[in-house]
C-alpha cells in the first residue's frame, strides 16, 4: 500500500502502539466494515482490529483501498496544522498557545443549573437550548453506569433536558463518548453535539478535513472540555479509599481546583493532594498535547478565582451564533476573561505544560512552543 493511502496498518504503528493514541475511538465509529472494536478494560483504552479480517496488525480493506480510519483519527500524522486550516482558514500562531479563540466567563442565569452543574451550568445550559430549540437532535457525554455509586463513567446519547442534567457534572476517568455515536443514528439523529476533551474534540474536525463520510456531516457542533488528565479507575480503591478511607458510593462530586475535592453523602468536604494522584494518569493522557480543546466550536472548563463561572473558548462561527443565541434568550450572563487574570494565565500555562507533552519523535504533529521564561 502507497503511503498516499495510509490506512489501518499505518495508523497501528503511528499511533495505536506508538504512544500517541489517546483512546478516543474516532477510527472505531468511522470503520465503514465494522472490523475495528474498542477494548476499555483494565485501563486500555484502545482500538483494536478484529481477527475476523486480517490480523492485528493488518486489515484487508485497507488493503483494498479503505482509508476511514486514519481519516477520522485526530492524532494521525499532520493533524494539528490540517484542521487549523479547515477549521480556522490559518494555523495558530506562537503566541495562541490555547488554540484559535476569544476567552470570557459564562455561568446559567438559572441557580438550579449553577447547583446542578460542575462550574457554572454552562454545558447543560447549551445543551438543553439546543436540544429544545431544534439546533441538535442528540448529544454524546458521559455519563456514571447504574445508579452511579461505581462511579464508572460511561459513553451516552442525550436527548432530552432530563438526560441532559442525570449526566452533569465531572467525571475524572475515561469515556471514549464517540462510542454513542452509532445509538444516536438509530434514534435517527442528524444533528449530533459532541462533548469531551481536547482527544475527542479534534476528532470532527479531523473527519471534516478529511472528509469521513455521514459522520462528518451529523458531528455538528463539538463542545470541547478542559482537561490536563484523566485517571485509571484504579484510584478509588488504590488512592482515594486507600489513603483517605473515601469509598466510590461514598462519593456525591468531584473537582480539581488544585487539589482533588471531594464530596460525600454525608455532605463532608474533602481534598487529596493532586500530586498523589498522578501515579494514577491513564497512558493515553502522557503525550497528549491538548489541555485547551482546541478544534471544538466551544471550550469550556473550570478554572480560575470564581467557582461558579466557566470559562468559555469562543472559536467558531458556530460557538458564537451559540453564545449569542443563549444570551439573547436570557439562558447566560457573561463576563470578560480579563475579569478573572488568574483564570488567564492558568489557561496559558497549563496549556503550554500540556504542548510539551507532544514527542519530538512524532513529527510533525504540534509546534513545541517553549514555556515561558523557560
């Protein structure tokens, strides 16, 4: 097979066993021959390709001609640069080291979403706007198995202001939420809004430059979360119930502002240092260099002086008809960044720790662009 046509066999050794996939599972859903599948246990998180059609290394479609998967993937080969440019119509410069975008604060003018939600209500607030204003016909998230008390997150389809707010709030182990794509085409979505970190969030846009098909179209609107990390879901038993007797259907909330905060049932407080967890990073974290999300319509996360505000990453036509939709309803209130420096220059700096996690050897792939005063 001509490197023109790189397909499953190339994006095994570049990616998959290479250190650089994080476990999205873009190629998964994108397989038009469903020879692909995603192993999340003990803590993989990868694809793999099924012994039915070729082996584990090969695929025979792809020896055929198909290139789905490595079109779908957002860590294959000059990704970055690519979807800058469909994306954006130009590729960032050094000193956009979080991505192409405008940074303000955003909180629900509802308190009963600000309380439900993690930082703000944000997220909720937009979805269920778009849910109920028929922007979207679905949303992929995560959301906790069962009654939630395992605290294992899981992939879901959203669809209603109900869902929507059952899966609120953080979750700090994996969820490859792409998963749920092919349940929200069975409810007939069209329209289908994506949520997840930067791993995932890259993943349409890649499709988009690429031009993956169907699935390119119905990934409509991504809103992208900040993240440095996820955890194995070892750590509860390893770390948090472990050290600080915190059992998982103990916990009601988790957030990191710092430290790892946790609360239970009994309404007790609690905060574990969060250099004891970073024993616990999952693999597909160490060489991400994405802490921005920085190809979603929307980036949103947590960060900063004011706990019960968002900060929110406006960076395409698409994320600003979003925010101008909710504030004109009332559904938002909105701040300017500058109103929060310290928020600021925590996005700068973590998202420039995070670009230094990008290997030299995987070229060429993200600029390194240099800490400042390094």
């Amino acid at each position: 097979m001509a490197l023109e046509k790189p397909q499953w066999r190339e994006l095994f050794s570049e990616v998959v066993t290479s250190g650089l996939c994080t476990g999205c599972a873009a190629c998964v859903v994108a397989c038009p021959h469903d020879v692909l599948d995603y192993d999340a246990n003990g803590g993989a998180y990868k694809p793999f390709h099924l012994d039915i059609d070729g082996g584990r290394e090969d695929c025979t479609h792809g020896v055929k001609g198909c290139t789905m998967c490595t079109r779908a993937c957002p860590r294959f080969r000059n990704w970055e640069s690519e979807i800058d440019q469909h994306r954006f119509a130009r590729e960032r410069t050094d000193e956009e080291v979080f991505g192409i975008g405008d940074v303000l604060l955003a909180r629900s003018t509802d308190p009963r979403m600000v309380e439900n939600g993690q930082d703000g209500g944000f997220v909720s607030t937009l979805l269920i706007h778009a849910l109920e204003n028929d922007l979207i016909d679905a949303a992929l998230v995560s959301g906790l198995e069962g009654d939630g008390s395992t605290w294992r997150a899981e992939p879901r389809v959203v669809r209603t202001r109900d869902e929507v707010l059952d899966t609120a709030k953080s979750r700090y182990t994996y969820s490859a939420n792409l998963l749920a794509y092919p349940r929200a085409v069975e409810f007939g979505a069209e329209r289908i809004a994506l949520v997840g970190m930067g791993c995932m969030a890259s993943a349409p846009g890649a499709m988009q430059t690429r031009k993956a098909g169907k699935i390119a179209r119905r990934l409509s609107l991504t809103i992208g979360l900040l993240c440095s990390k996820t955890f194995d879901d070892s750590i509860f038993e390893e770390l948090f119930e472990k050290d600080y007797g915190l059992r998982r259907a103990d916990i009601v909330k988790m957030n990191i502002k710092g430290v790892f905060q946790i609360w239970t049932r009994d309404g007790a407080y609690h905060e574990v240092p969060l250099k004891e967890a970073h024993a616990f990073t999952r693999e597909g974290c160490t060489t991400c260099p994405d802490f921005a999300a920085e190809h979603a319509d929307l980036s949103a996360g947590g960060i900063g002086a004011f706990n019960d505000w968002t900060l929110v990453i406006v960076r395409t036509d698409s994320g600003r008809e979003m925010m101008r939709a909710l504030k004109d309803a009332g559904l938002i209130e909105t701040r300017p960044g500058d109103d929060d420096p310290g928020a600021v220059a925590l996005l700068h700096r973590l998202a420039q720790v995070s670009r230094k996690r990008w290997p030299e050897s995987a070229a060429p792939g993200p600029r390194r662009i240099p800490v400042r005063g390094s």
